[in-house]
C-alpha cells in the first residue's frame, strides 16, 4: 500500500509482485480508493477559494472542469470472472465509491429474442444495436428514470442512498427482476463514476476507448492492471492481427449481399452508396484475394513489417492517403446492412458484418497512426507472416470464398493467412500513457524479474516491489520430465505436436503419473487443437464418433451423453467424462479407456457460458465419495489457467 501511494502521490508508475494469498487486491483498493478519497477533500476545499476570472473563455472554463475532477481508477484484469472477484473484494471495504462494471452483451443481454441459445456474439451485438437504435428493446426503455439504490435492498449496516456494489451476474439478476437492461445500465454508471472495472481489451483497443470509455477523463487517470503476469503478451496481441482468405471471402460475400439489397431496394442508398461503388467494393476484396493466393511465394514465410504495405498496395491499392476514404465507405455499407431487419446470414457470415468489422480492424491496426512516416516507423516493431499454401480437394465459390465439396470424403480447401504480429509490447502501453494518465500500476503474483518485465512494456517504473511468497519452499515440487515411461522423448515443439509416437507416449506417462496423484490432476496443452489432437489419438470421443465425418474436428465435442452423467440436460456432458467412461468397445482397450478407469476426465470448453456448470462437474467427482480423483484437461492462457473460475 505504501508502494502505491508513494506512485500515486508522484504522479509515477509502479510494478509491484504480491503473491496469491498475501491480500494483493485489498491493498489495491483500499490504497487507491484511500487516495481518491483525500483527493476528493481537497478539491472540495479549493472549490471556496476566489472564483477565477469571469472574463475567462469558454475553452480555458471547460479546461478547469476537467482538472478539478476527482482522477478515476480504471481498475483492469484480464478476464470478467477475475473482475467479479475484485468487485465483491470492495465490498469488505469501508468504501463506496460510483462505479462501473462493463462486461459484453453476451454476458448482460436478457432479451429472450436477441440472446438466443445459437446466437453468436455477432449475432447478439447486431440485434441489440437494431432494436437500441429504434428504442424497441423494453428493457433499455426501462431505464429511463431507473435509479439502482431503489431497486435493490439496502445492505445491513450501510447507508440509504448508495449504489450497491453488484458484479456483472448480480447486475443480470436485477436486470431479470425488474426488466431492465444491465449492460446499458452498467454503461450509464461510466460518466460518473470514481472506479471503472474493465477487462484489458477495453483499454488496449482504440475504438472500445473512443466509444464505450469516451466519457472517460484519461487525463489523470489512475489504471491498474491486476494479475498482470500475461500483461506484455496481451499487450502485443492486441496489436496484432490474422487476415485469411475465409476472412476475404466473407466480405466478398457481404459486399455481395450489400449489392443485391441496393439493387433489389435502390431507395436505400444514398450519394456514396451506390451499386457502382459496392462493385468496385468488391473488386478490391478480390484483388487482395488473389494477390494472396497467387502473387506471394508459395512457401509464405516470414518478412519484415514494412512488407505490410507492399502488400495493399499490390493487392488492393489500399495505401495511407486512401485508407480513410476507404473506411468511411465501408462504415456506411455495415449501417446500412444494420438497417436491414432480417437481413439475413448466409453459409458463411451471420447477422451484420463481422467479416468487414474485421478487416476495418486491420487497416487501422496497419494505418493507424498519425502521420505516414509513423507508420512505417511502427511497423518495424512487427513481422509479416504468410501461412504456406497447400491444396486439398474442393471448389471456389462463384464470389471468390472457398467451400467444401458435397462429397463426404473431400475437405475445406486450405486458405493462406496474413499475419501482422507485433513483438514490441511497449506499442501498446505507449498508446495508454499518451492519454497523459496519472499512473499506470502493473501488479500479479508473478512478475519476476521485475527489471526484465518494465523494459518489455518500455515504461519507466521508479516504484517496485518484490513480496516473499506464503508457500515454503517444503510445499512446492517442480520437475521437468523430459522422457517418458517408455524412455521416449518428450518434447512439445511445434514440429513434433502431431508426432504419433509422442503423443502415445505422453498419454502412457499421463496414465502412470494419474494412477501415483491422489485427488485431482490439472493437464495443460498449449492450444485446443492440441488438446483435441492428442485425445483423437488416445482412442478419445473424436476418433470414436467421427470417421465417418468430413469435418470432424468441429464435431470433436460431441462425445454420447453417458447415462451416469446428471448433466446431459445442461449440454454439458460433452464436455465430461465418468470414472469407468466406456465407449462401448472392450475395457482398457484404448489410452482414453484406460485413462477413465483410472479417474474422471473434464474437459476446458471453448464456450465461457459453459465453463461454470463444467467447474461444477470437475468438484463433484473430486467431492463424490471415494473418489479416485478427477483430471481436469484445459489450455495454457484459457479460462481456467488464467482465473476464469477459481479451480481447486
């Protein structure tokens, strides 16, 4: 706490290790809000100082009001569940500050015909957008004259009048109770409020910034980025981006669909968006497409970041004094495609335009800066990657996409990607300290070594801490298991990930450990392709049920309800397997059979909806009585390494 305010008080940023346990998010809080506070008191005193001069210009008014505002935290982590947990943290506070709570619509939305049980997160953005805009959403109407601190009991001990501290599923049970909408009422709060809770992503992405944060005062503002250990790697994928040829196909296909509409309803357009104007659309997205699949090396490889604008400017004669125009033009086809009721998805897009939302995200990510020449000086953080060109069997589609052949033994046709990764996560956090914020605090349970950590996120750090961890070192065991029980290898580099011999062997090492380890066993595989490779390979649900199957890797989670699972119901026992799991061949026959007569087996999901009724299922084979144990198999960075739900 004493770090934080020594920060604070110098205007300074601050990097700070606290292992869990030790109260770390307690001392953020309450330091901080201790901090808010005292400024607070004294800006209230200087407010019965002398007035300035009356003479003064609106301009130099409007400046004052902005300087004499209370500095507000934005409190930033990098999941919604680990957010829940700072949030019901503050309630052990003696504070109670107004706050805001932003999650997404996926999270908020209540509305029975915009959140579907199939609904994307695309699908579920553009709906709400629709029926905002046209104020026939009831439960945004709602809140017209919603006041939170009448609407819920006020808590024993504390006074009437406050805003309740409520987390995001606390604020979706008030939505359902009394028919309003939490997400934009969570957004209402912004402007006001002294605390902003936010995951990473709304900070890091210019447009979240400059939309859902643009009542935000960033000037002065104190950020905390808590359990920030992945900090310089998130920070470098937001800048970073993936552009296949699926990606350009589907805005093919929405330039496609925008021109049947204009053609079919021609009152729709205006002067910019004519029929003419959406051809010639189209014809860049397949003149990129080409480029890509005919004019880069075959190999693809790796190149510099400055190739980036090489590229669009062959392929699509997309440069920086065009790419504004570019934009707008695109803009106003998505509002007008938004504009459409039932507009309608097609084989490869869903509702709005998700594909051409994507690729403006990428050419402000390319042109995004200020001038030209900053630019290209930017792009020397970054690196060029084009993904090898390979040929399966299937046709093109008539507006360039690729599609699979009817025939079930045939395959999607391989589409290149273009990758522009950056590998200077201080690009990032740059963009945050040049809002001109008070300070940035950086802090997690592992941040070692801290002088290494602050040059990767290429700010200056005066103030650092380094806690001592409350587990001794008698409670800890770490090795590194480099054969396996056979004596085979193990080694998990990228060239050897579809090794069939190490992938046996590494489930022949899981079994015998797994048989050694009493309770639960947590397995992390460095993706979910992995993760669904190696169990294909084990005799798991993917090799059992989809041989048959032209896509089978989509269909991996679609293992037989077992009938000793109480879960079927919730659609959730794709993801869980019983101890003694049987997949209707002989006992033991298979390393995925073997493993299930040894322990319960639970899976990550891929959905974050899901993951809460999975957890459930994890803790009840760990608690059934004589359990042998349950092995719960997840993603390194996924929701359950990186606190998406508390896992014990």
């Amino acid at each position: 706490m004493g770090k934080v305010l020594d920060a604070l008080n110098s205007a300074e940023n601050a990097l700070l290790e606290s292992p869990t346990g030790t109260g770390k998010t307690l001392c953020l809080l309450c330091s901080t809000l201790a901090w808010q506070q005292e400024q607070s008191r004294l800006l209230g005193d200087a407010h019965h100082l002398p007035m300035n001069d009356t003479k003064e210009s609106s301009v130099d008014s409007s400046q004052r009001q902005i300087s004499s505002k209370v500095p507000v935290i934005i409190y930033a982590s990098r999941t919604h569940s680990q957010l829940s947990q700072v949030v019901k943290e503050m309630r052990f506070t003696r504070y109670r500050p107004k706050h805001a709570v932003l999650g997404s619509r996926e999270q908020m939305c209540i509305h029975p015909k915009v959140k579907t049980p199939k609904a994307t997160s695309s699908d579920i953005n553009h709906k709400c957008t629709i029926l905002a805009k046209d104020r026939k959403c009831r439960f945004r109407n709602n809140l017209d004259g919603f006041i939170v601190q009448d609407s819920v009991e006020t808590p024993v001990g504390e006074a009437f009048g406050i805003q309740p501290v409520l987390d995001i599923e606390e604020l979706v049970q008030l939505g359902h109770k009394r028919k309003v909408c939490p997400f934009y009422l969570s957004r209402g709060h912004i402007a006001d409020a002294d605390v902003i809770f936010v995951p990473y992503n709304y900070l890091f992405d210019k447009d979240a910034r400059e939309t859902t944060l643009a009542d935000v005062h960033f000037e002065n503002a104190i950020l905390i980025f808590d359990e920030a250990h992945n900090l310089e790697s998130f920070a470098s994928e937001s800048a970073s981006f993936d552009l296949s040829a699926i990606d350009i196909a589907g805005c093919i296909n929405e330039v496609t669909r925008a021109i049947g509409y204009m053609k079919a309803m021609p009152e729709l357009g205006d002067d910019s968006i004519k029929v003419d104007n959406l051809i010639k659309l189209k014809s860049i997205f397949l003149q990129l497409e080409r480029y890509l699949d005919n004019d880069i090396p075959v190999a693809g490889g790796s190149f510099t970041g400055e190739y980036i604008f090489e590229i669009f400017a062959k392929g699509a004669q997309i440069n920086y004094s065009n790419h504004i125009h570019l934009l707008k033009f695109i803009r106003q086809v998505s509002e007008m495609m938004m504009e459409m009721k039932g507009g309608a998805s097609s084989a490869t897009t869903s509702s709005g335009t998700p594909q051409l939302d994507h690729f403006v995200s990428c050419i402000k990510r390319i042109f995004g800066s200020s001038t030209e020449g900053q630019c290209l000086a930017k792009a020397r953080a970054y690196r060029v990657h084009v993904s090898a060109k390979t040929v399966k069997s299937g046709t093109k589609s008539s507006v360039g996409g690729f599609v699979a052949n009817k025939s079930s033994d045939t395959a999607n046709t391989s589409s290149r990607v273009l990758s522009y990764w950056c590998f200077a996560p201080s690009l990032a956090m740059h963009e945050l300290a040049a809002l001109k914020v008070r300070s940035i605090l950086v802090t997690s349970g592992t941040l070692s070594p801290l002088a290494s950590y602050g040059l990767e996120l290429g700010l200056p750090f005066p103030h650092t801490l380094e806690n001592s961890h409350i587990i001794g070192d008698d409670q800890i065991f770490v090795r590194v298991v480099g054969t396996g029980v056979s004596g085979k290898e193990l080694t998990s580099t990228f060239n050897r990930r579809d090794n069939t011999e190490y992938i046996m062997e590494l489930g022949n090492t899981i079994i015998s450990l797994s048989r050694l380890i009493p309770g639960g066993v947590l397995i992390f595989f460095p993706s979910y392709s992995v993760m669904e490779s190696c169990i294909e390979k084990w005799g798991g649900p993917l090799s059992s049920r989809s041989k048959n199957q032209s896509n089978a890797k989509a269909n991996f989670f679609q293992a037989k309800p077992s009938k000793r699972s109480s879960v079927s119901s919730h659609g959730i026992s794709k993801y869980c397997f019983p101890h003694r799991f049987s997949d209707g061949g002989p006992a033991g026959t298979t390393l995925w059979q073997r493993l299930m007569a040894i322990k319960s087996v639970v899976l990550e999901p891929k959905n974050t909806s899901e993951l809460k009724d999975v957890i459930e299922e994890f803790e009840k084979y760990i608690s059934t009585p004589k359990s042998p144990g349950c092995i719960l198999m997840g993603v390194c960075r996924g929701k359950i390494s990186e606190g998406e739900e508390r896992v014990y």
